[in-house]
C-alpha cells in the first residue's frame, strides 16, 4: 500500500470513528424525571416542605389554643378527709372524721379583651405560617429545578468530552499507523496519547461530579436513590418583562411572607390599648358535702363575678408597645427592601436571558468554526501539508469551543430559570 492510500484510508478511518456520539447516560437504569415532575415531586415529598406544612398544622392547634382561653370552663373537684375522731362541741359533732366534699366549677369569661385579641392575633401568626410554607415550597423548587438543570448541562459536557476523547483516539491510531508506516516519528504519537490520556482524566472528573449531581437530585425529589434527568424535558418559558414586574409583589412567596408578617405586626400595634382594658369572669360552683357542718349544708352553690382592672404593672404595657413598634417597623422595612429586590431581580434577570442569548448564538459559531478549523487541520496533516501540534491545538480549541458551548446553553436555561423565580412563578 502506498504513503498516499494508507493516509486516505486512516482518514476514511479517522473520520468514522469521530462521527460516533456514545450515550452520555453512564447508567441507564436510573430513573429518569422530567423538570417539573422533579418539581411536584420535591414540593409534596421533600423533608423541607413536610416541616412548612407541619409548622401550618402547629399554627391551627395554636388558634385553638388561644381560642379556649375565652371560652367557658369546666371543672369537678372532690376532697375526702379522714380525721383521727369526730371533733365534738356540748355533745355534737362540728367535724366528723369522714368527710367527703364535692363541687363543680363553672368559669365563663364574660368581657375578655386581652384574650380575645390574643386569639386574633394566633390567627394572623397561623396566615403568616401558611405563607411560610408556600415560601418554603418555592425554595425546594427552586433548588430542585437548579439540581436538575445541572445534571443536564454535566451531560451535554460528558458528551462533549465523549466525541473529544474519540477523537483524540483516532488522531493517535493515525499517529501510531504512520509511524509504524515510516512516514512519521515517535514523537507524533506520543503527543497524540498524552491527548488521548488527558481527555480521559477529565471524563472521570466529569464522570464523577455527574454521579454526585444525580445523588443530590435524587435527595430533593426524595427518591431512595440517584435520579437522572429527562433530557427531553425543557424549562417552562418565563412571562413577559412587563407581566412580572407588574405583578411581582403578588405573585412572589417571600414577598407574600413578609407582606403577612407586615400585617401581624400592625395587628398587634393597633390592639396596644387592649391592655389597659378590664376583664370580667363570671364563677358558678355547685357543691355537696358529706357530712354537712355548721357552715356547709350538704348541697348548694355560689356564684361570683370577678371584675380585674389594671392598674399598675410597673411599666411592663409601655415597654410591650415600644418593642411592638420595633416589630412593626422591623417587618415593613423588611419588606420595602424586599420588595425592590425582587423588582430589581426580575429586571436583572431578563437582562440576563438577552446577554446570555446572545452568547450562546456567538459560542455556537464559535464552536462550528473550531469544528471546521479541525477538519481542515486533520485534512492537511493527512496529507502532509501540516503538523502534529496544529491537529492537537485544533482538537483543544474545538474541544474548548463546545464546552463553551455547553456552558452557555446552561446559562442560557438558568437564566429562564432565574426569570421564573424572580417573577415568582414555579418551572
């Protein structure tokens, strides 16, 4: 065989085996999960979630709580003593040595102002919690939707890394059969393998970080074990700029939370003057007493009605309204700077989908012509007319051109993400 049909038929060759794309899935039989049933799954599922709604259940025991404390109560009672003798005064017994007493207590708060706004107030806390789970609902889905697209963007590298290494593979056979041909040196193929081994150093690294990324998927969607992702599945489009930002305060879970929390804490300011109120409780007890005694027939009742007025409490009503003020202005202003945020995150964010696009469509040329720039170079070092470090600087740029690539379609999927989030809509 001649110099020249040995050189078109490793190009023949060569150019078969870099035409290949393996699959990127290193274990097929992981489950996979599309994004937003990777979303539902971490909402209803994932510990973080199952707390908010547990601190939601807590909230309502709460108002029950706080409601029982206006509402009437009933008490029985019975106290029996046992004495040494009966006590006897001129011949009759005032205190007999058994003795068996009985009654029922009937508490009806008539006026209570303080527990009534108490109770109010049990239910704001409730909302605020209700809202806090919605917010801890959002951040499951927003870190689960992360997880997801990060598995995804490690695929398209592995891949890219995949197509590299076969690649260099085949640049090294061609390398190896002209130096086993005597029309190259040793040199061309030693270089040629440590590109071969450098590539496949990174598939491991890639490999692994891949591995991980699955585990911690398949942590928040709380799955027994990895999860993979389904490549198929897309990021929901975000709306428009003008559509989120004009409904960002209504639409975003934290602001919602701290808008709750706004609203609590001027409840509890405004009801400041519930403190200085008096309270009325009415008591009704039945009794029976066994036996009766000069002062206690066998069976009666009483009734009382027990009016509290506060007087003095050395101060404790002003310092309770003075940190109830602090509260509230703590709470609004947590909110104002909270609510800018999001604006400016939402404006941020659809700055970044435009940049971001606009990168991926110059990394995208980019890559096609490094693609080219190698065909080129394996052409003409095929032929003879260039050199072994002009193919494996050709390959590295080629191959740095689709990670960019890679990186910027990740960018560009994050940044949607990211517009989702900012404008408080779920993926």
């Amino acid at each position: 065989m001649t110099p020249r049909s040995l050189s078109l038929a490793l190009l023949a060759a060569s150019t078969a085996a870099s035409a290949q794309t393996p699959p990127s899935a290193e274990h097929a039989e992981l489950p996979r999960v599309a994004l937003s049933e990777a979303v539902r799954r971490a909402v209803s599922q994932n510990p973080t979630a199952r707390v908010a709604d547990g601190e939601v259940r807590r909230a309502d025991a709460l108002i029950e709580e706080s409601r029982a404390a206006w509402l009437p109560t009933v008490s029985a009672n019975a106290t029996y003593l046992r004495l040494d003798h009966d006590r006897v005064l001129n011949g009759n017994v005032i205190s007999a040595a058994d003795q068996l007493a009985m009654n029922l207590t009937v508490s009806v708060p008539i006026a209570a102002p303080q527990r009534w706004a108490q109770w109010s107030h049990t239910r704001d806390n409730a909302a605020t919690a209700r809202a806090g789970a919605v917010e801890a609902r959002w951040q499951v889905a927003s870190a689960t939707a992360r997880a997801w697209l990060t598995v995804l963007a490690q695929h398209r590298g592995l891949e890219v890394l995949q197509r590299s290494r076969d690649t260099a593979r085949a640049h090294q056979d061609f390398a190896h059969a002209r130096f086993a041909g005597g029309l190259g040196g040793r040199v061309d193929e030693v270089r040629a393998a440590q590109v071969v081994a450098q590539t496949e150093a990174q598939l491991s690294a890639s490999r692994s970080a891949l591995t991980r990324s699955r585990e911690a998927l398949g942590v928040l969607v709380a799955a027994d074990g990895p999860a993979d992702v389904d490549e198929a599945s897309v990021v929901t489009p975000p709306p428009a700029e003008d559509d989120a930002l004009g409904s960002v305060l209504a639409q975003r879970p934290d602001l919602r939370t701290a808008r709750a929390r706004v609203d609590a804490a001027e409840r509890v300011l405004r009801d400041n003057w519930v403190d200085y109120l008096p309270s009325l409780v009415g008591v009704f007890q039945p009794f029976y007493q066994t036996p009766p005694t000069l002062t206690q027939p066998l069976t009666g009742w009483q009734a009382q009605l027990v009016l509290s007025v506060p007087l003095y409490d050395g101060g404790l009503r002003y310092g309770a309204a003075r940190e109830r003020r602090a509260l509230a202005d703590e709470a609004r202003a947590t909110f104002e700077g909270a609510a800018r945020q999001a604006r400016a995150d939402v404006r941020a964010a659809f700055e970044a989908i435009r940049r971001a696009d606009e990168a991926l469509t110059s990394a995208r040329s980019s890559s096609a012509l490094a693609t080219e720039t190698l065909t080129l170079t394996q052409t003409a070092y095929r032929a003879g007319a260039g050199t072994n470090i002009e193919v494996i600087d050709a390959e590295r740029s080629a191959r740095d051109a689709e990670s960019a690539v890679v990186v910027a379609e990740d960018a560009a999927r994050q940044a949607r993400l990211d517009a989702l989030l900012a404008a408080g809509r779920l993926p």
